[in-house]
C-alpha cells in the first residue's frame, strides 16, 4: 500500500494502531492482504458516493416541481455499456488479485520450519521438532517461514493470529496447516475464533517474534531433550511396530523407510500418496488405506494413543530414511524377549499388535 503516499500510509497505520482499530502488519502476507481489503473499502466507498450523488441528483432534476408530467427517457446503449464494464473490471481486478493471493497463503514453500499445533478444551499446544513443547504461548525466528500444522483433540476450534493476518479452522481427526513469514520482533495476540464451549474466550495465548539468533538460543535452553522424532521411535518401538514393519523381505508390513511423500498402490487398484494424513489414519484406521500385497488385519490405535503421540509418530516416519534403526530396536526387543522367563517368542508375542498391515 505504500504506492498511494509513504506519509499518508503511516499516519493510517499509525492511527487504526494506535486506537486498535487495526492491528500491526507482523508477517510478509499482511501487508498484500491489507493491499486488497482497502481496495474493496475504496471501491466500494467510492461506489456508494456516486450512488448516493446521483440519488440526490435526481431527487433534484426531476423533483415534482420541475417535472409535473413524468417525462419518457429511452435508454442508452453507451450508459448502459458503461455502468456494465466498468463494474465488471473491477470485479474481475478483486476476483483476479483474491484468487492469487489465496493461492499463496494455501501453499506453503517447500523449506517452510513445520510446527505442530494441537487444539483442546481450553488451550493451544505448539510441539517444535526439536522437542520444545509451549502451551498458549509461539515462539518463531523473523525472516524465515514457518508451516503449522493443526488438529482438535475434542471440538472445532479457530487458529487467527491477526498481526500476521492469519486464521484456519481447526478440525478433529483432520490436518490443516497454515503459513507465514515473521517480519517483526515482538509479541502478537494468538486467538481462538470459533466458540467451543464455556472457557472459549479463555482460549488465547502469544506469539513471540524473535530474531534468529535469539531464537537459537531460545530453542537451546528450552528443548526437553527428545526430538519429536526420537519420542516417536521409542513410540514405534513399545507399540511393537518394528515387528511387522521391518523393511525385511519377509516383513508382514509395508516398508516405511523413505516412504513419506511417495504414491503406493491400494489394494483398491488407486494410488494414494504418503502424506501426514495418510499416516495418521493408517494409524486410527488400518482399513482405510489398506497396502497391495498385505492383508487388512492391523488393529486400530483409535483411542489408545493421544494427539502428541501421533504427531510423534508420523514425524518419525517422514525421516526414517532406512531401516537401521528399526533392526536395532527389534534386536534389542528380541533379546529381551528371550530371557529367562519368556515362553514364546517374538513374533507370537508381537504379531498381534504390530501397527501395520500385515502379510498373509
């Protein structure tokens, strides 16, 4: 918006600021969707005085006492041309400039830092990968992008963030994400939009802008000690997933290593891609994306395992690049299976509840 007059664009902002009419433009997005908000408010102020003139006008010119008989007016080819195109091109100019707009804030760049956001009854939780962990409270680095992913744990919630125009519905049982550029150090209302019970309006938290290298330092003094990915493994490993999912040749499962992102055949003939809701619902709902070659016969995970523990999951799985490590837990677990005490070998005790798909 700075093209109309750098002055007069700072005393707006400084004014609707300043009586928090508008809040302050904190990502690379704000200030093009403000660009097209106060397109729509001149276009359409500007339309309602020509209306409103021309209203007058009339009321005027052809007041009953100028014009005691009505007088017959043939139209006009011209005005009517004119009072079509010109509203038409500013209707295409908001169709055009939203539809490019809404394609960039939907699509996230590909080096974008992925942070997952977990919504409940009353209260945001953010998990970082590098296993920081914040309740109603964001911390992020300017200058660099930043994807969240969001789910519900109970009921429909709404992420916004205004200072970084921002704001996505948050959905049980579905992924959504949404993305920005931090371009301001400093500290920014986060809220829910959408009522979800009594405490709703409780439900607010704040995201702290920081400068990269401060935010090195905040992610170094406030990790837990387990990466979202590490937490999943051992996940992986105490739900007995390395025992059908061991990216052997014989394996009962389908190999998950270097497998995020890649399309594989159901056994309804379609294709699906690896993707994080793939996971997720392979998890909750074995069934649903049964693998060609392997037998629908895992047991659902629907209600033993939390939001974070699915995140955790599906966040090991999208850097499992081999199955290394997969062999040194199962070997670990063998050996511990075979001890004194054990009557029955690995296989018959995990096979039941391996989470994977296994083969016939």
């Amino acid at each position: 918006m700075h093209f109309i007059s750098p002055v007069l664009w700072q005393f707006l902002v400084n004014w609707l600021t300043h009586f928090a009419l508008f809040p302050p433009e904190a990502s690379g997005i704000a200030p093009q969707a403000d660009a097209l908000y106060f397109f729509l408010i001149l276009i359409s102020v500007i339309g309602l005085a020509l209306v409103a003139a021309l209203v007058a006008g009339f009321s005027v010119l052809y007041r009953k006492e100028r014009n005691p008989e009505a007088t017959q007016i043939e139209g006009s080819t011209l005005l009517e041309a004119t009072w079509t195109i010109i509203p038409l091109a500013l209707f295409m100019i908001c169709f055009v400039w939203g539809a490019l707009l809404y394609f960039r804030i939907y699509n996230p760049p590909t080096n974008a830092m992925n942070i997952y956001v977990v919504g409940k009854q009353w209260m945001w939780k953010a998990e970082h990968p590098g296993g920081q962990h914040e309740i109603d409270s964001l911390h992020v680095p300017t200058g660099r992008p930043i994807q969240l992913t969001l789910i519900s744990q109970d009921v429909f919630h709404s992420f916004s963030i205004p200072a970084f125009r921002v704001k996505r519905e948050v959905i049980p049982g579905r992924y959504q994400t949404v993305w920005f550029t931090p371009t301001v150090p400093g500290t920014y209302h986060l809220f829910c939009t959408q009522y979800c019970g009594t405490l709703h309006s409780q439900m607010i938290g704040w995201v702290t802008v920081m400068k990269p290298d401060d935010y090195k330092a905040w992610t170094e003094g406030s990790t837990s000690g387990m990466s979202l990915a590490q937490n999943g493994e051992r996940l992986f490993a105490s739900m007995g997933c390395n025992a059908c999912h061991s990216g052997d040749a014989s394996a009962r499962g389908p190999n998950l290593a270097a497998a995020y992102m890649t399309k594989v055949q159901l056994t309804s003939g379609s294709y699906a891609t690896v993707d994080d809701a793939f996971l997720r619902d392979s998890i909750l709902n074995p069934t649903m994306h049964t693998t060609a070659g392997y037998a629908p016969i895992m047991p659902t995970y629907q209600g033993q395992i939390s939001e974070e523990g699915l995140i955790d999951l599906v966040e090991y799985i999208k850097q499992l690049n081999s199955n290394y490590r997969i062999q040194q837990t199962l070997n670990t677990s063998q050996v511990q299976s075979q001890g004194p005490t054990s009557t029955s070998g690995p296989a018959q005790h995990t096979a039941a509840t391996a989470p994977g798909m296994v083969k016939p």
